[in-house]
C-alpha cells in the first residue's frame, strides 16, 4: 500500500504540472526526481539511474526514431508531396464520403502534434456542398485521424509501448491491430449515419492516373511500413533508408539537408523520451513497480480491471498517448506477465489508455478540430462515447488468442 500511495502522490503531481501546460520533458524528470526523493534514494543510485536512462540501447533506439519520423514528415510537407497525395487522393475516389475519412486517416500516418487541424479543411472541402453538420464534420475528422495509433511503428506511443514492455514493434502492431480495424468498421456507422454517397467530379486525368500519384506520394511512408512490419527492420534503419531515398529522389544539397535537420528536429521532443526513460529507471531502482505488484496481487481486485482504469485516467488526464504510456505502463509492467508481458494484456492496458486520450478534453487535436468547425465539444462528446467503448470492447480478441 505504501508504495502505491507514494506512486500515485508521484503521477497527481505529474498530471497537475502538465494541466498548468509545464512541458512533459521536464515533467518527467521531475517525477523521477520526486521519487527519489520520497524512497530516500542514495543520490550516487539516482545518477547512476539517470545515465543508464541516458545510454540505454532502447533510448536511443527510441530517440532516433522518433527524430527521423520528423525528418521525414518535414520532407513531405515542404516539397508538396504530401499535399499532393492528398489532392490526388480526392481526385480518384468516386465517393466523397471515403474522401472525407481518407483525408484525416492519410495525414494522419505521420504523427503530428495538433495535425488534424491540417485535414479538417480537407475534410470541408470534400463534403462540398452537402448539408453535414459542423459536429458530425468535427467527428470524421478526429477520429479517422488517429488510427493509425494503435499500430503504427512510427508513432511515439508504439514505440514507447515497445521499449517498456520489451515486445516488438510487429508484435504490438498484430495485438493491437483489432482495435485499428474497429476503429474503421464503428465510423462507417457513428460518423457518416444521415450521410448519402455523394460523387465526386470525374478527374481531368483520370481516376486511375490519379491513384497512381497517390500511391508515388505516399510510397515513402509505405516503405517504411513495409520494411518495419514485414520484414521486421529495425523502424531507425527503416525510416533511415526512406529519408535518404527522399533525400536522393528529391535532389538535396548538403545546405538543404541541414536545413531540414534543423526545422525538423524537436529537442523538446527528444528530451521526453529520456524523461520518460529515466522516471521508469527510477521506478525500477526504488523497488516501486514490486511492491505495487505486490499490492494488487494482494488485493483481490481483477488484473484485467486494474489494466482498464488505471491508463484510462492517465489518457484523460493527459490527453497524450506517451503520457499514458510512459506514466502508467511502468507500474503495470509486472501485472502484464511474469517473465515476459503478455500481448493481450498490454493491448489492454493500450486500447483502455488511448480510450481515455481519445475522450480527452486537453487532447490538441480534438480542441483544434472543434475550433476550426466551431463546435461546441459536448456536441462532439455525444457522438464518441459510444464507438470509442466499442472500440475499446474489441480487446477481447488480442486477450483470446494470447
């Protein structure tokens, strides 16, 4: 009890920092340090912790990801490719309302923070002249811009979720994959309910030529997929080889390139990952994560229960998939499996987490999105309650086959 008392003082900081909007960069250090403190840690162990976090194979693996998936959306975004996937996109699909959906799920493959401001004018103009309301409009574009979260190696969560638990990025992307399809399926009926198949216009070069651009646009991202799911390369190498081939197809100079190094790369992002690191380094050195193991092994309460509530506060209250991730999956880790995490049960704890975040009232996408459709959010809040528990229900399948 005592170790789950100090914990929870630990995350009630965590979350009250962030909600004064302090950046989880230094929130997490912060936490790390507080709990240092309050288990009396030797500062020679504290340090000794911290620079493990620092040099640890799976931070560095996890940092380089990240700042290549920001490389490469940089590259996307400033030579028009990703316009133009768009554009091309809508130019050959013959229903607006697959339109409507595409263009938040295409943006959407590369993270961004806040992004779906950038579809929800796409998803304005592909609606044309139809009589949709602005919360339904809203509606569409939040929730198809996140699915790719659940499974995508090139989002901060998953690879964050990888490094943590120790489970691959493949593994992650078949066990949670249930709730991506979901996701897809319950919006086709909560999202476009009252929305008739709308045609849109014949492309002056035709459909097919279209699709064809389409797919030269987004090849890069698909490689990079392709490379990490399939053929099982490391996301780094993988993501790695895509920006060099973008690098190469679109002829940049060594001024161009450092360019691009320099607007892409977020050192604040970067530096939350070793926050992160080093507040679960710390957990493991304050003999926390065993003693609250051994609490709940002792409480009586359901495994599967405390897997469900604990992200899912954390997800609300952060609105942030690595907030969740990096603060709760560290304590859960010894509910997850003996020796090895259980995949199901970390799809669990993922889906129940990313529910939360989904349903978030501090989530940058979803107050983003609402102001550009100036929606009041409980009109929106109406209509996500309801797919998001149905979503969340599909985590019956990973839990049955693992």
């Amino acid at each position: 009890m005592d170790d789950l008392l100090k914990t929870l003082a630990v995350q009630v900081v965590i979350v009250v920092l962030l909600r004064r909007k302090v950046s989880m960069a230094a929130v997490m250090p912060i936490g790390a340090l507080l709990l240092g403190i309050l288990y009396l840690t030797p500062p020679r162990d504290f340090l000794n912790a911290t620079i493990r976090a620092f040099i640890a194979p799976k931070s560095l693996d996890m940092t380089l990801t990240l700042m290549l998936t920001m490389v490469m959306e940089n590259i996307l975004r400033t030579t028009g490719m990703l316009k133009r996937m768009v554009s091309s996109l809508s130019a050959a699909m013959p229903d607006r309302r697959v339109v409507m959906a595409a263009m938040p799920a295409m943006i959407g493959m590369l993270p961004s923070p806040g992004g779906a401001v950038f579809s929800a004018p796409m998803v304005n103009e592909a609606a044309g002249g139809a009589n949709i309301k602005a919360e339904q409009m809203a509606m569409i574009n939040y929730w198809y811009r996140h699915i790719w979260e659940y499974i995508s190696p090139l989002y901060p969560g998953i690879i964050l979720a990888a490094g943590i638990t120790g489970l691959s990025t493949q593994t992650l992307f078949i066990a949670n994959l249930p709730f991506a399809l979901s996701m897809i399926v319950w919006g086709i009926f909560f999202c476009f309910r009252g929305i008739g198949r709308q045609q849109t216009p014949p492309a002056e070069a035709g459909r097919g030529r279209q699709f064809l651009i389409f797919l030269a646009m987004v090849s890069p991202i698909l490689l990079a997929l392709l490379m990490v799911v399939v053929f099982r390369v490391n996301p780094a190498l993988s993501l790695g080889g895509a920006v060099l081939v973008l690098y190469l197809v679109q002829r940049y100079t060594p001024v161009m390139i450092m360019k691009n190094l320099r607007e892409s790369v977020s050192v604040k992002a970067l530096f939350l990952v070793i926050g992160i690191m080093i507040f679960q380094e710390v957990l493991r050195v304050t003999g926390a994560l065993d003693g609250i193991s051994t609490f709940f092994a002792s409480s009586g309460l359901p495994v599967h229960l405390v897997l469900i509530l604990i992200p899912f506060v954390a997800g609300v209250m952060t609105g942030l998939t690595v907030g969740y991730v990096g603060i709760t999956f560290p304590l859960l880790l010894p509910l997850m499996g003996v020796a090895t995490p259980s995949p199901g049960l970390v799809a669990l704890a993922f889906a129940s987490g990313f529910a939360g975040v989904m349903l978030s009232p501090v989530h940058l996408c979803y107050v983003l999105t609402c102001e550009y459709f100036q929606v009041d959010i409980a009109r929106v809040y109406k209509r996500l309650f309801m797919p998001s528990a149905l979503v969340l229900a599909s985590a019956v399948i990973p839990l049955y086959a693992y």
